[in-house]
C-alpha cells in the first residue's frame, strides 16, 4: 500500500484568539447562541446545526452518528428520529447522552453531555407540521434502523404513501416519531490553537447555576 496516504502526516495549526472565562457569556446557552450565530453566517460551515449524537446501550456499547439540531433554549437542545431506531431503543435504555457540534472550519467544537427525554406530543407535531412534504412521507416510509432488503423497498413504501397523501394534504405524524430534548449537565467550548495548546471551557451545572473550569487539552 505504498500509495496509501498517512494520517499520520496530515496536521494543520489552528491561529486564533485566546478563549477566556471572562470573555464567555453567564450560562452555557447564551455562550452557544453567540457560536452558533457565529457559525451560521460563515460559508465555510455546512450545516452549522449538525451534530453527532452518541449514545450507548445498558452494557455500555456506544454507537454514534449525525443528526440535526431543530431547537434550543434554556431547557437544552433538540432533535427529532424516530424512536424505534437505535439512537431511540438505546435512549430509552439509557437517557445519557453526548452532542458534539463540529465546526472545524473555525477551529471550534461544543461538546454538550446530559440526560435525553422526549418531547410533547404537541411539541413534535407543531415542528412536524414545518417540514416539507416530502420529508413528512420519509417518516413514515423509513423503520429507522431496521435492515431492509434494498433500496427499492424504501422507495416503493415512499411512493404507496405519496399516493395517499398528496402534495398538499395533511400527513399524520407517525406515532413511533418524535423528539428528545438533551438537558445538559455540561457544555465544553473548544477553540484550538497552535502547538496543540487548545482552550476547553466547561460549564458544569452545579445547583441552580453553572460554573466554568479549564480543562488541559
């Protein structure tokens, strides 16, 4: 494999401003408003609300994978599956939970650990009723998770339900469908530097608060 390229070799060095404890907003949301509005308006971010989510099973087998983030504000972040999956089954098993948002272009990471519920049904359906048509039917069409035999069975399922629910009329929302609401119990900002002297800050919730300690990178 002498044509093979070398992660070894591949290194790159972050140059940005320092990161300060004084400089973060009070809590952890406000602090990832500012990011994420930061991040939203680079070109070099595709995406800026996706994020990996992990989970692990009871015995402690994690499993990893992206999804994207529809909401947030002071009582954590949300994402919507569907709960047969096996982010859903795992969760359900075990509510902990880690959301790690990527944004390397800006040599930035928030990595937010905490406990999983789910949303209202009233929750789900008003955001449900916001997502196009089209993604409506892949709801119902796809048992996330479960092995199927080839894609055309995917799309066969989608197109026996755009028949039955044409575009323009309202598409139920599939009861095994809906939301989990992450409430963090920590919220580390990452910002990487050169020599690999990067800045972590963690807000750790501690009582009615938040405080914030300096983590070695």
């Amino acid at each position: 494999m002498t044509d093979a390229l070398d992660p070894a070799d591949m290194r790159e060095q972050y140059r940005t401003k320092e990161l300060a404890a004084a400089d973060l907003a009070p809590d952890p949301i406000q602090q990832f408003g500012a990011w994420f509005k930061e991040t939203a308006a680079s070109p070099a971010i595709h995406e800026p609300n996706a994020m990996i989510v992990s989970t692990a099973s009871p015995d402690g087998r994690p499993s990893s994978r992206t999804v994207l983030l529809k909401h947030y504000d002071d009582a954590g972040f949300v994402f919507f599956t569907n709960y047969g999956s096996r982010k859903g089954t795992e969760l359900a098993a075990n509510p902990y939970v880690s959301l790690l948002f990527p944004w390397h272009p800006l040599a930035r990471q928030v990595i937010v650990t905490g406990r999983a519920a789910r949303t209202g049904r009233d929750e789900t359906a008003a955001y449900f009723r916001t997502r196009p048509h089209g993604s409506q039917l892949g709801a119902w069409a796809s048992a996330q998770s479960s092995v199927i035999a080839s894609r055309q069975e995917l799309l066969d399922r989608y197109e026996e339900l755009a028949a039955r629910h044409p575009a323009g009329e309202q598409v139920p929302v599939p009861p095994e469908w809906g939301g989990f609401r992450v409430v963090p119990d920590t919220v580390e900002f990452w910002q990487g530097h050169e020599n690999r002297l990067h800045d972590r800050l963690r807000y750790v919730r501690e009582d009615e608060g938040w405080h914030v300690e300096r983590l070695a990178p």
